[in-house]
C-alpha cells in the first residue's frame, strides 16, 4: 500500500513534522472504550498498518481501557521508530461501570503520567494532553491554572516534552499560554459542530496544531441523506468526506480517526487524497445550517 497518509501533507507539532493524517487509538479497547478488544490480534494489526501507510502521529490515553490500548501500542510497536510521534492525555480514570470520572488533582495528574509511562514503555512522553472535563464532551469556563501548572511541573522534571490542551475554551488556551507553551488542542469540532470555527483560525495564525475528535459526530453521529448523496457524487464514503472537509478547513488541522479495521482503517486514511470541489463545499456548509435550523 502506498503512503496513503502522507497524501493530505504535513504541519509541524511538538518540534516534529507529523502528516496530517493520524491514527486515534480509542476504538482498540473493547466496547464503551472499556476492557480488551474482541480480537487483540486484529488491533495489533491496525497498528501495524496504519505505520506502514505513513502515519507517524498516534493519539492515545491511558484511561482507554483504561491501560488497554497503551499496552496494545507498546505491544505492537515498542521500540517505536524514530519518526513516531505519540500524543496521549491525562485528566480522566475509568469507574468499574466504564464510566468517566475528573481526575484533575495533582496527584491524579501525575499517576496519570506515570500510567502513560509505565504502559506504553517510555521513560518521558512526547506530548501530553491536559484534557479538561468540562461538560464530559463540551468545554464549559473556568480557570484551568492548576492542571496545567501540574503538567508543567512534570514537564520541568523531565516526564513530559510537550503539554497540549483537551476539551478547552478559547479563553482557557489564553490561560493556559500565559503558563507554559502549547502545541496543540483537541476539541469537539466537525462538519456541523462548528463553535470552534474563531478558535481554530487563532491557533493557525499562532502555527499551533489544531487536532478534531469526533469527525462524524462521535455519539450522536451526523445523519443526513445530503451528506451521504455528496458522498456517493465523489464516489466516497461519508466519512472520507467528512474527514476531507476537515483537511481543507484549514492546514493546522491534524485527524485522527480511529477504527479496529485494517480495511476501514485503509477508507479513512484514503480520504488524504480527496479533494472537495467549491460546489461540494457550498453544500456541506448548507448541510451545517440545516443542521443548526432544527437544533
């Protein structure tokens, strides 16, 4: 297979060159995000896969699993090459019901480093993601001073490169910025889901790594025979398409998909190289303001 990821070009992030077109580690856990995959063979293979198609950013947490598919990375590609940049995130554990519980003190922060470290076989990480809770999936205000001052803290210890932000306000970025420097921030963000729009173009003046989850709507997916329609004009999936949307939204915008299938993982990387036409553009923003009609 062709570098397949390589096709949607590069932006720099944590003092390294990624292509834009990563890989998200989540759906390597069992259902829910929670316990052992059905087939541990068929995710090591994903991973495998998705190094050999390019992709040299992984985004990962140790609270998937929880330590599930930490242990799965470092099973399949310890020692990591060279070129392999390895995001993960702190600030969440998992309640024996698989639910998501804050872990936002600062001891909960550094066990949570330490976790990172010890699953995936590392003696520092490369960047660490401060995910706030927030509204679970939505960021809501508030000072955000002491998580990050923790994760600075392992940072001047050596445990941590780089800290990025999840999950955030753009007035907590700001906040955050006069505290450490920040390459990157993960937020809620798709075709439809467009509060970010201010943020995302603030950090791209700023050459700062802009990374979506949830391309398709995470839970609640995007459903729309429009966008499906569209799909099929391009002889493309929806998912390339919403994916493709993203890549031409703006170049700091890094993806990463996620799916434990080689073939599914093979369509989503395929959408590096698809190109949306003006016309397609126009409709898909047309499907966003329907959207945002019926809310």
């Amino acid at each position: 297979m062709s570098k397949l990821a390589s096709h949607a070009g590069t932006f720099p992030l944590a003092g390294r060159t990624v292509n834009r077109m990563g890989y998200g580690a989540m759906q390597l856990a069992g259902p829910a995000v929670f316990g052992p995959p059905k087939d541990r063979h068929a995710a090591i293979a994903v991973l495998r896969e998705a190094l050999d198609a390019g992709v040299n950013h992984i985004d990962t947490s140790d609270f998937y699993g929880p330590h599930v598919t930490n242990q799965i990375i470092r099973e399949a590609l310890h020692p990591y090459p060279h070129e392999l940049l390895i995001v993960t995130k702190v600030g969440a554990v998992r309640g024996d019901d698989a639910s998501w519980l804050p872990a936002q003190g600062l001891e909960d922060i550094k066990r949570g480093v330490h976790d990172n470290l010890r699953n995936l076989g590392l003696d520092v990480l490369d960047v660490v993601n401060m995910r706030i809770m927030g509204n679970v999936h939505a960021p809501s205000e508030g000072s955000i001073a002491g998580q990050v001052e923790a994760l600075a803290e392992l940072q001047q210890q050596g445990l941590v490169r780089h800290i990025g932000l999840s999950n955030v306000t753009a007035a907590q970025v700001r906040e955050a910025q006069g505290i450490a420097r920040i390459v990157c921030v993960q937020n809620h963000y798709n075709l439809v889901q467009r509060s970010d729009d201010a943020l995302v173009d603030e950090l791209a003046g700023q050459g700062i790594a802009y990374v979506p989850f949830f391309p398709l709507g995470g839970f609640t997916p995007i459903q729309s025979s429009e966008l499906s329609r569209l799909a099929a004009e391009l002889k493309a999936t929806p998912m390339q398409v919403a994916l493709a949307w993203l890549l031409q939204r703006s170049p700091n915008i890094l993806l990463i998909p996620g799916t434990s299938s080689v073939q599914h993982l093979r369509e989503n990387l395929q959408a590096a190289a698809l190109q949306l036409p003006e016309h397609v553009l126009a409709d898909l923003d047309a499907i966003r303001q329907q959207v945002e009609q019926h809310a």
